[in-house]
C-alpha cells in the first residue's frame, strides 16, 4: 500500500488491484484474510502485504518449475 492505510474496505482492496468484488468473492479462499468491524469487511495493511507476498511466492515457484520445464525440454532436443 503506497499510501499505508491500516485497512481497506473490500471495494477498495478490488480497485486497488485491478479486479472486481464478483472476483474477490469467486476467489476467496486465494484473497487476504478480512475483519469485521461493525458491519463491515476490512482488508488490514498487514493482510494485504502477507497476500501479496503469497502471490509473489507463488509466481516465483511457477516460473522457476516452467524455466526448468523448457531447460529439460531443450536438454532432450540436443
């Protein structure tokens, strides 16, 4: 978070990253962890940062598993 809110609403969370509130519902079990706070749905600054951390962990581990994909591949070419 550039501006370091201490939490975000859902709406805000969506906007922020580009994609819909249908989405952060459709997947849900793959967003931040929410609080409830009176009768809203907060995304803490530290939820946000543990989630995009995930995100990153993730797509690091992918590329690294497709890059040593294409190296066996070109390895059984030659």
């Amino acid at each position: 978070m550039s501006d370091e809110v201490g939490a975000r609403s859902i709406p805000e969370f969506c906007a922020a990253h580009g994609f819909s509130r249908a989405s952060f519902y459709n997947h849900r079990q793959d967003m931040p962890r929410t609080i409830r706070v009176g009768a809203r749905r907060l995304v803490t600054a530290e939820a946000e940062r543990a989630w995009r951390r995930e995100r990153e962990r993730r797509e690091a581990k992918a590329s690294e598993r497709k890059r040593r994909g294409g190296v066996v591949a070109e390895h059984r070419a030659t």
